[in-house]
C-alpha cells in the first residue's frame, strides 16, 4: 500500500515538476521565472525524500538537505539581483 502510494505522488511531483519548468521558459516576467526555479526545488526535494522513503535509507535526507540550502541561497542571491543590480556589494 506504501508502494503504490509513494509511486503516485512520485508522479504528481514529477508532472508538478514539468509545469515548473513550462513556466519558467515560458513566464512572462523575471519574477516569474525565479518563483518557478524556487517551486522547483522544493518540488525536487520532495521528490528527493519520496525516492528515500521508497529505498528506506536515510541518505537521501542528507542530500535534500544540501538542496533546501541551495535553494535558500540561490533565492536570496536572486532577490538582491532584483532589488539592486548586483550580488555583491
């Protein structure tokens, strides 16, 4: 029952996952495209945990991790970009 649980959120989040990506080549503006990259990585992420509960091993935990901040810094280095023109100052 687990299985086939974790097999059809697996798919919801890779279908969620190419929306993602529809919009972020199509997105009509930059701001659109950043939100799109950074619903990506939680939805990569999400997915990242699925497949560890799937394989039952707790290192894919540690590599969702990784990407949560990743994630975070790309986001903050994003909206600086947008608020003053350059990341460093």
């Amino acid at each position: 029952m687990l299985e086939m649980t974790v097999m059809i959120v697996g798919v919801m989040l890779c279908i969620a996952l190419v929306l993602n990506l529809w919009r972020l080549i199509i997105g009509p503006d930059i701001v659109d495209r950043i939100l799109a990259l950074d619903t990506m990585y939680i939805n990569s992420i999400a997915l990242i945990l699925l497949y560890g509960i799937y394989n039952q091993t707790p290192l894919y935990f540690e590599a969702a991790l990784l990407i949560a901040m990743l994630g975070f810094v790309s986001s903050v280095a994003f909206g600086k970009y947008l608020l003053r023109g350059d990341i460093i100052e």
